[in-house]
C-alpha cells in the first residue's frame, strides 16, 4: 500500500510547474495553546517606610471548547512596613504594645505613631467555571479563598449573562458571598476599652513574633460578606460602548480593625488623657488609648458607569463610582485611560484617577476625656475625610512568545482630620500623615 | 467553487483591502467558471463533450492537467484526474450508501489516466471519459490569489476558500492567524485551532458524515484503481505546507493512502492532524 519514497520534492516540483514559482519561506503552522497564562509581580511601597507589598499573581484560563472555560488565580502577597495605630501625634514619645506582635514600640515626640511591627504572608486563590447555555446566555461559578496568619476567607460567587439585540446588549446578574474569620494576635480586644500599658501587656516583650496563643483576649471572630451586582453592556455604535452597573453589598459580624485604637485628649490643651482618668481603668498610669469600635453591620451600595471608545487607531475609556453606605461614607471616583497603539506591537496606556470620600459617621481623629465614650469610635485614617489621586501608564509589547507589560503608577492620598480635633498641642502636628506610593508590576502574559 | 470563500487583510488601508478582496472575487470567479464540470460553458465541459476528438487547451489548463498528472504518478494511479465518473456508482447526498456497485466495473473502462493521450497543450480524451479539475482548482485558486497578493503588498492576507487556505505578507499583530478547522480535533479538545504564521492548510474529508459499507468505514475519497472508496481512511486530514495545493495533494495523498494515512504523513515529514 506505501508509497516506496517520499514524494516531498516531486510535489514541490510539480507545483512549481503549476504556480511559476514557490515561496521560499516554510509553512508555519502550530495548535493555538489553550491555555492562557497571565502572570504579574507587583511592587508597591508607600512612603515613611510604611507598607511595601510584594504580589505574586497567576491567572490561568483555559478554554475547552466555544462555551466552556475555566479560570484559576493564585496570588501571593508579602506584606512589610509600618502602618499607622490611630493614635494621635503628640509633644512626648508615646510607647505602645505592638497590635500584630506583642512588642513594645516607642513613637518620638511629633510624629504620626505608626505601629512598625506590621508583617504578613497572604495566599489567595480563585478558581472559576464558566458555561454557555442556549445561544446568547452564560453562566458563571466560583470559589475563593485566602489565608493570612490572623486572617482566612472562603467564599462563593455566581454570574449570569444574556446577549439581547443581536448582541448589543448584555445584561449581568451577579451574587457573592464570603466568611471571614479573623484571629487577632493576643485575641479580638473588648472595644472601647484601654489599651494595656506598655508594662502590664498581656505576654508583652519578648514573646515570639506573630504568634498567636490566644491568650487574654476574646474569641476568633468572624463577618459574612453579600453583594448582588447588576450590569448592562451596551454597544451604543461600531466606536463606543457603554456600561452600567449597580451594586449592593452587606457586610455584618466583627467589622473592627482589631490593631486600630484611639487616642484620648485633653479637650483644652489638646494633650493625651491618662489612664487613671478612665472609668474602671486598672495598671500603672499612662496615657489613654482606646480601642476602636465600629458597628457590626454595613450596606454599600454602588453605581458604575463606563464609556469605552475606539478611534481608528487608538481607544480610551472613563469612568465613574458612586458609592454609599449606612456608615456615612460616600465616595466618588472618576478614572480615565488613553491606550496608545504605537504600533502594531507596542501600546502605551496612561492613565488617571480621582477618588474622594466623606468620612464615616463615627471617625473622630481623637476622642475627648470630658466627653462620654460614643457607642462607635474609630481614627483609622481609611474612614475619613480623603481624596487621592493616582498617576501611571502602562507600557505592553507583543512578541510572538506573549505579551510583556510594565505598569508603573504614582498614588498620594491626603485625609482631612474630624473637624474640630485640632486643639491644643495638636493644633501644633500634622494629624493625618499624607501618603504617598509608588506601584510598579511587571506583566507577562502567554500561550501554550 | 461551491463554499464560502472569505479574504481577511489586516491593513489601515481601505483601498488596498478592497483592491485585494475584489482580485480575490474576480479570480475565484473566473477559475471556477473555467474549470468546473457542471457549467456548460466551462472548458472541462468542452474537453468533456469532445467525443475522442483532440482538445487544445490554453497554458493555465495545461498547468493543470500536468499537476493532476503528476500526482496520479506520485500517489501510483490512486489519485486520477479521470475517476469523475464514479460519482455515478456512488450518490453521497443520499446518505451513507446508496451505490449502485454493479456499475463499477463498467465505470472502471472509462477510467484511468493512462487511456488519456496528454501531448501539450493537445488533450485526447477517449469517447465516454471525462476529467475533473475540481478536486485541484479550489486549492490551485487559493495559491493563484495568494502569489498575487504578495506582488502587491506586504500586509497579512489571509486566503481562505472554503477551508483550504494560505496567508501572505508579514503575521498578523497577535503572531499568526487562529485557524478553527471544524473537521480536526487536537489532542483531547472538541474544537481545533492552529496558529498559522506562514504558507498554507488544506483539508480533506468530513469529521461529522461517515461511509459504512457492510460495516467497514470508507473514505470521501475513492481509490481510482477500484472505483471504491478508500477503506480505513481517516475522517479528516489537515496539512500544511508552503503553498495550498501542496497542503490539498498531501491531505487527498495520504487520505488514499487508507490505513497508512499517518505513515505516509511521517514519511513525508510534514505538520498534520488527522482525525480518526
């Protein structure tokens, strides 16, 4: 049945004959990969030696066939660097038992405490399927999970789309929920409550870092997390599209932060209270912090709009977010990206961003000694009055092996302390320390 | 040429895709109105009603019919520009088997290159033979509009009629073309996709219809030595090589090549998915 010898150049001969001529160049021809493969490392560093974050991210996608496709995504954070207690600055060092480890630290006279001990290793992980069903709808489920030392989250999710109008139109359905359980180091303290002395801490110096025996304080604690999001797509010409969602997400359960506390002053000279002036306050003498407290529910709601459109050889997006909620937050935030197709390669894509928000109800900057303690109190800068910008371009190439991408992003963030906080002494210091970070993440993304 | 025939450019240039895309038309046109069977006013139809009388025939056809020469002697008799004819044992439209066997061997007189009297550019056709450049013409017009292309740019063309086609010029932004080709499957997925970066795909057989005869798989293509279509042959071959008739003579070669499909391909060396 064989054929005796190949036929390889009495073929190319004859079709030489039949064409004229034959390309030089070989056929290049190879399965397209189905997996997808998106990898990143992220560096973020925010001034003062505050945190610096180094992320790990893996997403892979893989498509079965037109109507099935999974996705993973494995990231792994290296949290390092100080983050700020709450407390305000003041005329005299003030020494406090460190929150995430158990050690002492000293803040000098004038300066924003900012609690150094602050180290984490966080993994997360995401896995999700999706479905076609029926000509123009899909579906989509998930899990997700991460884990840190004094933190863990499972959750849920699920989506569902339908095309419309010959597929101008796509409307999204999505639900989420999430368990979190949170293990302060030391125990979940008892809000509104002193923060031990330096000298009568609980299992204070000389414990090891990070570990968590809990002992002296409460219970682990834990919050569930829902959101409902509900979307439209809209192709609005051959150019532009349009998106629109809204958002409603309720969070309930031990919504502290359990390392975040309060100072309390003097309301005339703007000084730290003492602990001795503090109802039931037992140990040594020393000024008085409070720990935070927030109420153990709270509602967002949100909406979302997008405008994408693409010119001949370029595209751009903006958008916009507001967001509400019943702790008295309001946020806006506006974004807008300019992608630049130098070439058929190459792209870079700058980008701009304002975020603003109100502060909560219950944020107070300090509390004052004369006053009664509020039901919820928290300083955490987070919760108050801020605005932030964020500068950065991103800069791809494409080769015949993947994508290669660097990011690089300015962000400064400013708060607006409690109206009112400035008394006194702190009339004198700076009592929302403005921040400012720098990302950088480098992309590689591939087939196989 | 009985499918869909599609031209893809990749340009900013608007006058030069429509220069491409209406070259493309006219000369897909043109070679199936010159070369297919069932048009009356083709040249195979002349050739075909010639009655034993000799045909000249102009220098594209005789291209043409030297190549189809060439591979009924490469493929030793099993390819055949002349078994045509057999298309009346064998009604495909009709589902698996509705042949009428019995004719075969009359059918089978007629047949065969070697009664054919080939002294370019004149053509003797014995009375009752007929030829039949189909099964070569798509492929060979992929080719011709492809060679064009690259004689008036360098963008990247994509040439796909019906399934069997050729890219030109530099690969497109992403690397290559992403080929889906319905009648292969890769290694374990449902739908296969070949990168294409340069030359040409061609196809042969059909994944989704199958020919069982008395419980033995037969091919879509037949065996111009039995008038049978070939037994063991894979569903669907896709080759690739530097030009689309190449890739269209290794996938109907080595598809006649029955059981000895992936041999023949090994031996060839070529890229290939075959579907079983």
């Amino acid at each position: 049945m064989q054929l005796k010898k190949p036929i390889g150049a009495s073929l190319a001969a004859a079709t030489c004959g039949l064409l004229g001529a034959l390309p030089a160049a070989p056929a290049a021809a190879q399965e397209v990969g189905d997996w997808d493969i998106d990898s990143s490392l992220l560096l973020y560093g925010e001034d003062n030696d505050r945190v610096k974050d180094v992320s790990l991210d893996i997403a892979i996608h893989r498509a079965l066939d037109e109507d099935r496709s999974f996705n993973l995504n494995f990231t792994v954070d290296s949290l390092t660097g100080a983050t700020p207690n709450g407390a305000a600055p003041t005329n005299e060092p003030q020494t406090f038992t460190g929150a995430s480890s158990g050690k002492s630290y000293t803040v000098p006279a004038g300066e924003v405490p900012l609690d150094p001990s602050f180290l984490d290793t966080r993994i997360a992980g995401s896995a999700n399927w999706q479905q076609g069903f029926g000509e123009a709808s899909r579906w989509n489920v998930g899990l997700t999970f991460s884990d840190e030392y004094d933190y863990s989250h499972i959750g849920a999710n699920a989506r569902l789309e339908h095309d419309f109008n010959l597929k101008n139109t796509t409307v999204y359905l999505g639900v989420a929920y999430g368990q979190d359980e949170i293990n302060p180091v030391g125990g979940a303290p008892v809000p509104l409550t002193p923060l031990p002395g330096p000298s009568d801490t609980p299992g204070g110096e000389g414990e090891g870092e990070g570990e968590d025996d809990g002992g002296g304080g409460g219970p682990s604690q834990s919050k569930d997390v829902t959101d409902l999001l509900v979307g439209v797509t809209q192709i609005l010409s051959r150019r532009s599209l349009l998106e629109l969602s809204f958002s409603y997400g309720r969070s309930s359960g031990y919504l502290n932060d359990p390392y975040k506390i309060l100072s309390v002053v003097d309301p005339v000279t703007g000084l730290p209270a003492y602990t001795d002036q503090f109802p039931g306050a037992l140990g040594i003498r020393s000024f008085l912090y409070l720990y935070e407290n927030r109420p153990d529910s709270r509602s967002k709601q949100s909406a979302f709009a997008e405008w994408r459109y693409a010119f001949d050889r370029d595209s751009m997006a903006v958008n916009f977010r507001y967001m509400t909620d019943d702790w008295g937050v309001r946020s806006e935030t506006a974004e807008a990206r300019y992608r630049w197709n130098i070439n058929d390669r190459s792209y870079l894509e700058p980008n701009l961003r304002y975020y603003t928000q109100t502060a909560a109800d219950f944020y107070h900057t300090v509390l004052f000694i004369d006053r009664p303690v509020p039901q919820f109190a928290s300083a955490d800068y987070r919760l108050a009055d801020l605005d932030a910008y964020t500068v950065g371009f991103k800069y791809g190439h494409l080769t015949d092996r993947g994508e290669f991408s660097v990011r690089l992003e300015y962000y400064k963030q400013e708060g607006t302390p409690s109206p009112g906080s400035a008394v006194g002494e702190l009339a004198n210091h700076e009592l929302i320390l403005p921040m400012q970070a720098v990302i950088a993440q480098f992309g590689y993304r591939f087939k196989f | 040429m009985g499918s869909p025939c599609e031209l893809l450019v990749e340009t900013k240039d608007e006058a030069l895709a429509l220069r491409v895309a209406r070259f493309a038309a006219h000369e897909a046109r043109r070679i199936d109105g010159k070369f297919s069977r069932y048009r009356h006013d083709s040249l195979v139809h002349a050739i075909n009603s010639s009655h034993g009388r000799p045909t000249s025939v102009d220098d594209e056809t005789a291209r043409l019919i030297d190549y189809g020469e060439a591979l009924w002697k490469l493929s030793e008799r099993r390819f055949d520009l002349t078994s045509g004819l057999l298309r009346q044992a064998w009604n495909f439209d009709e589902g698996p088997v509705a042949a009428h066997p019995k004719k075969i061997p009359a059918l089978l007189d007629h047949i065969g290159w070697q009664r054919v009297t080939w002294e370019p550019p004149t053509l003797t056709l014995p009375e009752g033979m007929e030829i039949d450049l189909g099964g070569i013409g798509k492929e060979y017009a992929v080719d011709r509009v492809a060679d064009w292309v690259i004689t008036e740019t360098d963008e990247p063309v994509l040439v796909n009629f019906g399934g069997d086609l050729r890219c030109t010029g530099r690969p497109p932004a992403n690397g290559a073309w992403h080929v889906g080709i319905e009648s292969i499957e890769l290694a374990g997925e449902a739908a296969g996709r070949i990168k294409l970066g340069a030359g040409a795909l061609a196809t042969s057989g059909d994944a989704k219809r199958h020919i069982e005869i008395d419980g033995v798989r037969h091919g879509h293509i037949f065996d111009a030595r039995t008038g049978w279509p070939v037994r063991g042959a894979p569903r669907s071959i896709t080759v690739a090589a530097p030009t689309c008739s190449q890739a269209g003579s290794y996938s109907t070669l080595a598809m006649l090549q029955g059981e000895g499909a992936e041999a023949f391909l090994q031996s060839e060396g070529v890229r290939y998915w075959l579907l079983r």
